[in-house]
C-alpha cells in the first residue's frame, strides 16, 4: 500500500503551486489589514472614552458646585477656587458673553465657559482641547441653577 502511495504520479503542477500561493497571500494580507484597522480604531475610540469620561467628570463637580450658594459674580470665583482653574479674559462667543477657565490636564487643556447672566440659571461648557483654537476632543453642555442665589 505504501508502495502504491509512493509511486502515484499525479500531484500539483508548479502553476498550480503559485497559484495557491498566490490567492493564500491576498487572502492573508486582506485579513492582516483588517487587523491593523482594527487596533487604530482601538486606539481612537479609547482616546475618546479618555477624553469624554475627563469632560463628564469635570461637569459633574460643576453641577456639585452649583449646590453651593453664589451670586451670578462670584459663579466663576466659586469655580475657579474649588477646582483650582486659571482665569482667562472673558469671551464674546455666538451672541454670548462668556466667563472663561482652563487648566492643563495631562497633555491636554480643560476650558470652561459659563455664560455670564445675572439669571439664575447659566449654561455651562466644558471642552477638553489638545492646543488653543483646535476643535475639541470632547466636549459637554449643561444648563445650571444656582441654589440660594440672590434675586
């Protein structure tokens, strides 16, 4: 039986060989190229779950510090003390003045604008940028109510 299996003649042409070679090599390269797409995309996502859970975070001791008394001046006082922000000049942005903060946070910079009304409520921005006048990584937007705050 081995004798018969060793002597069988027919097997693959070298054409054929290529061939197979040939269609395994795009059929492997395709699926390594998914891969590599796959791990960039990876990556991308993670730097914006990274980047909105900082934003979200940053909002939500916003929206703690709301529960604490102030009037419409010292919002951004109440602020910039409690989370240790730097003030910047304030900014006329869409028809509204803004009450601007920052802080470097790793390699990035957290900006907060609060609108700047003598209403009780205020609108809150946060945005996590990479360098100034660049779009954001991420970004979030709230309307607040002061407690206790004076008429």
């Amino acid at each position: 039986m081995l004798n018969k299996f060793l002597s069988n003649k027919d097997g693959f042409t070298l054409v054929e060989v290529l061939a197979s070679m040939v269609l395994l090599t795009l059929i492997l390269t395709t699926f390594l190229m998914m891969f590599g797409m796959g791990a960039k995309t990876n990556v991308a996502s993670e730097t914006i779950f990274n980047s909105t859970y900082e934003v979200q975070n940053e909002l939500e001791k916003i929206i703690e510090l709301s529960s604490h008394p102030a009037v419409p001046k010292n919002r951004l006082f109440i602020i910039q003390e409690e989370l240790s922000y730097d003030r910047q000049p304030d900014l006329l942005k869409s028809g509204v003045y803004w009450g601007v903060l920052s802080k470097d946070v790793q390699q990035y910079k957290m900006n907060i604008y609060l609108e700047k009304t003598e209403a009780r409520l205020a609108r809150v921005l946060v945005e996590l940028v990479e360098e100034p006048n660049t779009n954001p990584k991420a970004q979030m937007e709230t309307i607040l109510t002061w407690e206790g705050e004076a008429p």
